[in-house]
C-alpha cells in the first residue's frame, strides 16, 4: 500500500502539472496548425474539441487531482483546539476597574473626536490627539485587562514505557509535575521567533525588493508621480490633515485619505528627495509584509521537535518547530511579481503589510487570551482599511476566524479529538482556547475607533461598489481571471509564477481535507475572503493592486501543501529522499525568486519614455548646475514645465521659473561653462546651431533598447 500511494501521489502531481498550463492566457488551439487538419474529419473534430473543451476539461481534472492529492496526503499531524472555560485567574477587582476605567475613558475620547469632526467639518490638532489618544488609551486598557496565560516550561521527555502509560485525561487536564506534557498542535511552549533565520529573510528582501531602489523602473507610473507631488504638498502645507481625501489622487470608488501619504512624506521630507522617499516608503512596506508572513507562518505550522529516544510512532520525528515552514513561505511571498512591482510604489503594498500583521496579533492573542494583541489587531487592520480597500480582505477573514472560534466554543465544529487509545492519544495534545464575547467587544472597538473618521468616503465606496456589483458568477470570475495576466504595459509577468501555479489547486485539495485542523479552516477563510473581495469589485476596477492580499495566503497555502507532500513521501517509507525533498523545496523557491527578479528587473531597466528620460538627466546633474531644456515654439510643446512627472524626479524645481532648470524656445547667449543643454529627438534641429555657439562641448545621446534616441545631452565646455 506505500508503494501504491507514493505513486498514485506522484503521478496526481504529474496530472496537475500537465492540466494547469493550459489555462494560460492565449488558446492551446491557436498553437495547432489549422491548416495541416483541414483534410482529416478526426482531425477536424479533435481541433474543434480542443478550442471548446480542453478548458474545462483541465478544470475538471485539476480539480479532482486537487481533490484527490488532499486525500492521499496526510493531514496535519496533531488535534486541532478544544474549548475550555474561562481561566479561573481572574484578574484582581483593582485590575478590572483601572482597565473600565481607562477604557470608558477611550471610547468617550473617540466619541468627542469624532462628533466634532463630523459637527465642523474641520480638522485640528486637538482632533488628531483625541483620536490618537483614544487609541492609545484602548490599547492600555487592553493590557491592563489580559489575564495572560501562562506558558508551561519544558521538561524532561518520558521515556516509551511511561508515555503508552498515559490515559486519555492527561490529554485534557494537566499532567502531574512528573510528567512532561506531548507537544502540543496549538503549541503551549513558547513559539520561537528564529531571529537568524528572520533576519536572513528580511536581508534577503531587503535586497531583492531595494536593488537599485531609485534607478529601476526608469519610466514612474502615474499614481506613484502622483502620490509624490502628494506628499511634496503636505510637506510644505501649514496645515495637517489626516482624515481628508484627496480628490486628484483617489477617486470616489477608492478613496486616499491624506494619512496614508503619511510615510512618503516623512521619508521625502527626510531625504529631499521625492523618488527616494516614495521608493523607501514601499521598500519598508514589502519588508513589513516579510516580517508579518513570517509571524503569521510561525503561528500556523509551529509544532515541536521529536524528543531524542522517542519511539518514531509516537513522534514524527521529521517534523520541526515550523521554521523551515515559515522560511518558505516568506520566500514565496517575497518573490512574488506582484510584491517585486509594489515594492517600488507606495499605499498598496502598506495597507497589505498592516492587514497581514493585524492577522498575526489576532492569532497570538487567541493563542495567549492576550486582549492587548486581540485590540492591536484590529487598530493594524483598521490602519489597513484606510491605506487601501484591498485590506477588506483581512477584516473578513479576521470576523470569519472570530466565527470560527466563537464556534467551536460552542462545540458547533468537530475539533476536539480525544482518541482513547494509547497509541493515537500520545501523538498530540489538545490546547484549549478560552474566548469571552468581551474580546471580539474589544477587537471591534479598537477597528471602530480607527475608521471612525474615514466613515463618510468608506461609506460612499461602499454605495458605489454594491450599485456596480456583476450579477453573475461567471461575469465575476470572467472578470476576477484574466488580471492574474499581466496588463503588458505596466507589469513584465503573470501575478503567480508558471512553476508555482499548479500548486493552488493542491493547496485548496489539502486545505480542504484538513478543516477539521487549525490550519486548514484558518486558510480557507482566509483565501475565501480574498476571492470574495476581489470578485465583488467592478470589473473595471479588478486589479493587481486589489489580487494583491491573494499572494500571502497563496504563499501560506503552498507552503502547506507542499509540506504536507514532504511529510507524506517520507512516511511511505521513502526516508532517503528526507535531505533531497528539503534541498528541492529550497531550491525551488530561490530558483522562483531568481527568475521573477531577473525578469523585473530586465524589464524595468529598459522601460523609459521622453519624460522620464529627461527628469533622471535632470535628477542626475549636480544640484547647483544650471540646466536649459530646448523645445520648439509651439501651442502645445512636448515637454512642459509643470509636467508632474518632470516635476516628481526634480522635486519640484522644474516648475521654478528663477531656478536653476530652464526652458527655452532658442539657443540662449552667455551661458556659463557647465551648463547642460537638453534636447528632444523631434526637436534636433537644435544640435547644429547649439554646437556653433557653443564649440568643444561633451555631446551625449541617450537611447532607449532598440537604440532609438530618447534625447540629446550637451554639456558646455570651458573656454
């Protein structure tokens, strides 16, 4: 039978691998020779079944390959969570009145806030502190308030006589001071954080995401320009406004307050430097994300290692505390196409990494009854909601986990698996989880008290959305498929990498065969709420920037399933490949990480337009050196000087008539040595007459990759 599951599991891989490429973006029957068929009625018929049917006949067997790769894995190796009462420490009468009090004290903070906002319509500096202050207070209250559980130490492992000795209720009570508890599925030691192992990740994406921060790519997209000029405003405003929207830059359907332009504008402000600043603000976004995976994956897949001389039935001796898990995972998050591309723009990437981490705090203070991690929660993922809409993602799946829970403590879902016999009840035990209704309480609260003053636009997005919806499913999916390609002009490769692809449907197969574990049903609602919210959006409006919460979770979920493939292939009895299957699964995600970097970065290099060209020529001068760009006289120039690209890469001094960048409609007389002269190439009727006034200049060209010129740099030498 080992022999027959490892290779009925290998060839529902090879099934999988072969079906999946076939939903790429362009018909397989446009590969066929329509021609070389046309005399054959078999061949004929067989070039009409392939363009109508092979899509759904791949559907079909993808999914019953995903179906059946769940079934034949096995699943996760230890109880899920069983509900007890409340802790009988209750926290002492003083505590509890300290942490009311300071509680009743935020939401009256946050109620006055908001009223006289909403009254008058203005924002002050007493606003903002009692919107901050309210925060801060829930947040204090919180913490006066958990009755944290106490996280037992761990002792000597049992020895095998004494471990089949265990009855069923060390499962469920406590074990004597003689005893050492079995590791747990929801893990009661303390969760180790792996700090060299972090830190590798976060130098790897800090390398991967940061590589030639502000060269690449060369041509700034619109909303990233637009963001800048943003932030360049609000540094220079006298005014501070957080709560506002801004209407050049969002629009009703997706409104952008002002405090999300908050990070750009301090690190330009920082830095005097727009395009630093703004590529900054992503590049700590993309590694706030990492840190958030790598936290979330630590709380998932934790589970302990063997105890030296246990019996291998008891253990399984090739499972670990979840790092590796957790290293994978953050390696397939990082090297996602869709976090390489917004890693270079802000807002989109921010509200993602604040949604992520907001997760982790929800799963910690449920693992640890820590109110201060369950309020925090919800202020990250309030703080998402007002960067950017695609955090919906994480407040559904956020309130389905607090269903889930709040289920199972009212025994509504099967987790509690106390199997009274000797060799089945030693291979885990179950943690309980003690949850009040106060807590979920809390955990909205401090989500309310952070929306609270973006509730109008929220609100009227959220009109326009439910008046746009598609009706039918199969609009919604016709729409929601085709983004996972690549719009050609802006992105250089699909959403998810061909290699990787095939996986999804072997992460939803075991996903589902493993709802009755913790993991699996934390997953699926996670993914289901990803789907929802971007299939719920106008079809207009589907786009990467709103796929973007998919790519953790489908990190997440590959992650599991391809651990779960591992653990299985081993435990049919094919231990040598242990070492192989690690290597492979290491290789495999550096390997994916090599490939969408070097393809970003190769098509980032060699994008670039006129505009762009001349704002890094301008950008890349000396500060102080006098610069003349030369344009016909005409209506309508090229290049104008308060183009807001132009105006983004030179931080504004383009649009300055007595600074050092000039535009001029003829050669000007008496320029100093030094100064560069820009030309167009639809205007390089300048060259002749620029090289007779000014003789023995340095004459450079720049050029796009086909070698076409995208302008003309003269620099005038020294008499």
């Amino acid at each position: 039978m080992r022999v027959l599951r490892f290779f009925a599991l290998l060839l529902v891989v090879l099934i999988v691998f072969i079906a999946t490429p076939t939903f790429e973006w362009q018909p397989l029957a446009a590969l066929l020779p329509a021609d070389y068929f046309a005399d054959s009625t078999l061949f004929t018929w067989f070039h009409r079944w392939v363009t109508q049917d092979l899509s759904r006949f791949a559907l079909l067997i993808t999914g019953c390959a995903g179906l059946t790769f769940g079934l034949l894995t096995i699943p996760w190796p230890y109880p899920s969570i069983l509900y007890q009462p409340p802790s009988a420490h209750r926290l002492r009468t003083s505590r509890r009145i300290v942490g009311s009090t300071i509680l009743l004290a935020a939401l009256a903070s946050g109620g006055t806030g908001a009223a006289l906002y909403f009254g008058s319509g203005t924002e002050t500096a007493l606003l903002h502190g009692l919107w901050v202050g309210s925060i801060l207070l829930l947040l204090i209250a919180a913490g006066v308030l958990t009755n944290r559980r106490q996280q037992p130490l761990p002792q000597q492992p049992p020895s095998q006589h004494q471990s089949l000795r265990e009855d069923a209720s060390t499962v469920v009570h406590p074990a004597p001071a003689d005893r050492h508890p079995v590791p747990v599925g929801w893990p009661t030691l303390p969760v180790p954080v792996g700090w060299p192992t972090l830190l590798t990740m976060l130098l790897f994406a800090f390398l991967l995401c940061g590589w030639n921060l502000t060269s690449y790519p060369a041509t700034v997209d619109d909303t990233t320009v637009q963001v800048g000029l943003a932030a360049h405003l609000l540094n220079r405003s006298n005014t501070v406004t957080l709560f506002a929207p801004l209407p050049a830059i969002g629009v009703p359907e997706q409104p952008l307050f002002a405090l999300a332009l908050t990070p750009t504008a301090f690190w330009a402000r920082f830095s005097h430097d727009l395009l630093f600043g703004t590529r900054t603000a992503g590049l700590l976004a993309a590694l706030l994300a990492t840190l958030g995976i790598w936290l979330v994956a630590i709380e998932l897949f934790t589970r302990p290692v063997s105890p030296p001389g246990t019996p291998h039935d008891l253990f399984a001796p090739i499972e670990d505390n979840g790092q590796s898990l957790a290293a994978l995972a953050t390696l397939l998050f990082v090297a996602n196409m869709g976090v390489l591309y917004f890693s270079r723009t802000p807002i989109v990437l921010t509200a993602t990494a604040w949604g992520i981490l907001g997760c982790w705090a929800l799963l910690r203070g449920i693992r640890l009854e820590d109110r201060l991690a369950m309020s925090l929660s919800g202020v990250l993922i309030g703080l998402g909601l007002i960067f950017h809409s695609s955090a919906l993602t994480f407040a559904l799946a956020a309130l389905l986990w607090w269903l889930g829970f709040g289920a199972v403590r009212l025994g509504l879902l099967p987790h509690a698996f106390l199997l009274r016999t000797q060799k089945t009840m030693q291979s885990g035990y179950t943690q309980a989880i003690s949850l009040r209704f106060s807590d979920f309480l809390l955990w909205s609260g401090a989500l309310l008290l952070v929306i609270v003053p973006f509730l109008p636009p929220l609100i009227q997005a959220g009109r326009i959305w439910a008046g746009n919806l598609l009706r039918s499913p199969t609009v919604h999916l016709a729409a929601l498929v085709p983004n996972f390609a690549p719009p050609v002009p802006t992105y250089p490769a699909p959403l998810f990498n061909l290699i990787l692809l095939p996986l999804i449907p072997l992460a939803i197969g075991v996903m589902i065969f493993n709802l009755d574990r913790r993991q699996g049903w934390l997953l699926s609602t996670w993914l289901l709420s990803a789907l929802g919210v971007a299939t719920l959006l106008p079809q207009q409006a589907i786009q990467w920037d709103h796929l973007l919460p998919l790519i953790p979770i489908s990190a997440l979920a590959m992650t599991f399933a391809l651990d779960r493939l591992r653990v299985t292939l081993l435990r049919v009895g094919v231990r040598w490949l242990q070492h192989f299957l690690n290597f492979f699964l290491l290789g495999l995600a550096l390997w994916v990480a090599f490939h969408n970097g070097t393809t970003y970065y190769t098509f980032a290099r060699t994008q670039s337009d006129t505009i762009s060209s001349v704002g890094r020529a301008l950008r890349a001068r000396a500060s102080e050196q006098p610069a003349v760009v030369l344009q016909g006289a005409t209506e309508r120039p090229i290049l104008a000087p308060d183009d807001p690209e132009l105006l983004f890469l030179t931080n504004g001094n383009s649009g300055d008539p007595t600074g050092p960048i000039q535009f001029a409609t003829q050669v000007p007389e008496g320029l100093a040595s030094g100064t560069l002269l820009l030309v167009l190439p639809e205007e390089n009727y300048w060259i002749p007459a620029i090289e007779t006034a000014y003789p023995n200049g340095l004459f450079t060209v720049m050029r796009d990759r086909y070698a076409n010129p995208l302008l003309y740099l003269y620099t005038i030498a020294e008499p």
